[in-house]
C-alpha cells in the first residue's frame, strides 16, 4: 500500500533559521515520483518540485533543497534561511499507479510558521 | 494562473442540499483528478477521469458523482449534503495519467454546509 508520513505536524522558527520538513514513503512500486507542494494561507497548491525514484542527487533552488534517499524511503525538504513569506502547509506526495488511472497520494502536511 | 479553472471560489449552502463544482483543465490536458481537503481528512484523492471515462476512484462517497463532458471540462455533483462535506475541493489536470505526467492544480472551491 501507498502511504506518505509527515511526522512534524506543526514547526515554528524564527526568520533567518534553516529548517527542514521531513517525508517519509512507503510503495511496493520500483519506478515512483515524489513531489513536494506548498499551501500558503490564500489555500492554493504550489508546485515545487518533482523527483523521479532513479534520481538520488539532491537538488537546490534558491533557498530551497531537497534530500533524496532511497535507502530510507525519505524525501527530506530545507528552507534555508527562512523567511516570513515561507509560513504555509507543506505536502509530501507520491504517485500510485494503477491498471488504466493514476494518483497522489499525500502526507498529511506539516504547518511551518516563520516568525519575525 | 496555474491554467486550471475551478468554478465558484466560494459556495455557502444549507445541508440536504445538491451543489455542482467545475472545473476546466489546463489545455492539453485529458485528464482531470478531484481531491478533497477537510480539517480531518487531510487531501483525499476522490476520483480520475481521463478523456472523458472514469479511470480511478478513490475514497468518494455514493452520494458524489463526477464527469467529464466532450469538452474535457468536468463537474464534481455532491448531494444530501451534510456538515462534514464542509471542505476545500480541488481539481487538478495533467497530460496523460499515469507515472510520468505532472499534475497542475486549480485554486479549489471552498464548500461550507450550514
């Protein structure tokens, strides 16, 4: 069975702290892809990034990186050096596939506030 | 502008009653998910429809409906409607279905049932 664990429920900093989401999957599936999307208060998901189970180099855009490591199905994602603008729902997400349709299948979100 | 248009924004009505949500994929894209997010629930994948035919069903209640109309527009109908179908639905397109396609969502409709 497909299952995304957002451990962290609600995280707090103060601007300017690094501060990383965890993800944690769990698929029978040997080919999958991963995504993070974030839910700012105005409610509309964001695309961040997608990455493909073959793929197990990190990635950095900007301020943001991503940890890919199969060896321990996680999908780990760091704000450096946040910033107010940051404080949203983060969802973890991961592809089902089944005989003729697809899915996410999501985390349950972890509530990152960003203080000033 | 994702590209996806999900009608209304915002939709107040009473319980036992029948509401209709929109949604028109981005263009190109043949198929259309519906998710719904409750406090309690979290984002919950309801239902697929690729070109026009149901392609996967998730966790979607008898008294919800779906499809998807010639144009590639869909429509999610949800009737006798109670407190807890109070949500924020989302329809998201992608190109294709399966492991290799993106998925691009719509701002969502925010259903209260009072």
């Amino acid at each position: 069975a497909q299952k995304v664990t957002q451990a962290q429920t609600e995280i707090s900093v103060v601007e300017k702290e690094d501060v990383t989401l965890d993800c944690v999957y769990e698929t029978r599936d040997t080919t999958y892809y991963l995504f993070w999307y974030k839910q700012p208060p105005s409610g509309e998901l964001v695309f961040l990034i997608r990455r493909n189970s073959f793929d197990e180099q990190n990635e950095i855009s900007g301020r943001y990186s991503w940890n890919f490591q199969k060896s321990t199905s996680s999908f780990n994602f760091t704000i450096t050096a946040s910033q107010v603008v940051d404080s949203a729902v983060y969802f973890c997400a991961l592809t089902y596939v089944e005989t003729s349709g697809s899915r996410l299948t999501f985390g349950e979100g972890t509530q990152l506030t960003v203080n000033p | 502008d994702s590209g996806v248009t999900q009608t209304p924004k915002h939709l107040i009505t009473a319980t036992g009653q029948r509401v209709t949500l929109r949604c028109s994929p981005r263009s190109g894209d043949l198929s259309v998910y519906w998710y719904q997010q409750s406090l309690d629930q979290g984002l919950q994948f309801l239902i697929q429809y690729y070109n026009g035919e149901e392609r996967a069903k998730g966790n979607i209640l008898e008294r919800f409906s779906a499809q998807q109309f010639p144009d590639l527009h869909s429509e999610l109908n949800l009737s006798s409607l109670e407190l807890g179908d109070s949500a924020l639905y989302f329809c998201a397109s992608s190109q294709s279905w399966g492991l290799y396609y993106g998925y691009t969502f719509g701002s969502g409709t925010r259903l209260t049932v009072v």
